[in-house]
C-alpha cells in the first residue's frame, strides 16, 4: 500500500475532539521531504523554545543547530551531529534538513546544580515540536545517539547535558523509505496509554472526571 505524507498527516491526527489543531496533528515522522525549511520558519520554532516556561525562569535550554542547504553540502554543525546518531536513526534522519543537539545548563547562575535544567529543556522542546506542526513542519526527538561524543561537541558534563537530537523538516512519503522496517513504524497507528491510568486521584487510583 501507498500513502502520500498528507494522507498520513491526516491518519495520524489525535482522535480526540477540542484538543488544540497543533498539537492533534503532532507527530514524529521518519521521512522527510527534499525541501529545505526556511530561515523564518526556523525561528519561529526556536523562538517558541525561548518562550517556554522553567524554573525560577532559568532558561536552561541550550540548541546546536545543523541546517543542509537545498542543492548544497550540509553545514559543519550537521555533520557533527549528524556523527553522534546511532545506525537506526542514521538512516533516516539525514533526509531532514535541520539537525539539532538539544542540551541543558546544568548549573544556575549561582553555581549550584539545576535539578530541573532537563525538565524545562523537555518544556522547551514540545513548545517546538507543537510550533512546527502549526507550521506544517515536523520534528523527531531522538534518545539514540553517542552521549560521549555529544559531550564533545557541546563541553564538559559539570556544564551542559545532553537531551535529545531533534530532525526538523517538512514530512516526506513514507514510500521513500529504503527499509522495511521504518516503512512499517512510519504506518503504525498512534497508540498511548488510557489516560485513567496516567490522571490519579492516588496512586493506583484513577481520577474521577
């Protein structure tokens, strides 16, 4: 079976009614289209991270971007993100255009640790993914990736933690992807589980609506 990346968009949509259009159509797609996205667009997402909220207003969230130009090379920054994806991700995720290495301040401006840096950077990074989709842009948050060399790429672990690596783009046809495998996942129907076992009145003890 063949479906078109507006197809999907439209399958993968949260069948849930009243949630907000953004965050109904958000979702982390493997394949990307050919398309570069645009400088403002860019920065409307990386401006919804600096307005999140975080602890003591701390701002914590710190973004090595990587952008691969239409009809060019990609930039030195891609590459060295690009270095840290495990196998799996690698795969895939060189078709996005933008690469970033998400990571927090693990200390506060008064030198003692964060203990919400990660917390708020998390904040910061669903405000982007949910401004993407607004956008008709899509993002993948990626836990597989080489935290050593992260590190390397971003200073010493007393300073900066690594969170995640984000692919940015504008979604492509599930067709285009070359393994069996992530054609499959890309198809998948969302799944997560019933919200009265995530919303508790106590634990163990689901809340009463």
């Amino acid at each position: 079976m063949t479906i078109s990346a507006s197809e999907l968009h439209t399958q993968k949509k949260i069948p849930v009614e009243g949630m907000l259009p953004a965050i109904a159509h958000r979702w982390s797609p493997r394949a990307y289209a050919d398309r570069p996205v645009s400088g403002e667009h860019l920065r409307l997402v990386l401006e919804s991270a600096r307005w999140a909220a975080s602890s003591s207003n701390g701002q914590p969230w710190r973004f090595l971007v990587g952008v691969r130009p239409a009809g060019a090379s990609p930039d030195a920054t891609y590459e060295r993100i690009a270095a840290t994806l495990v196998p799996f991700n690698r795969a895939w995720a060189l078709s996005a255009p933008v690469l970033m290495l998400a990571f927090a301040v693990a200390k506060t401006p008064h030198g003692s640790t964060n203990h919400y840096a990660l917390f708020d950077l998390g904040q910061a990074m669903a405000q982007m993914a949910i401004q993407a989709a607004a956008l008709g842009l899509a993002t993948h948050a990626m836990g597989g990736f080489d935290r050593d060399g992260a590190q390397k790429l971003i200073g010493p672990a007393e300073d900066f933690l690594p969170g995640a690596v984000i692919a940015l783009g504008h979604p492509g046809d599930p067709g285009q992807l070359a393994d069996a495998e992530l054609r499959a996942r890309e198809l998948d129907p969302r799944e997560r589980k019933p919200l009265e076992e995530l919303a508790l009145s106590e634990p163990g003890k689901p809340f009463a609506f």
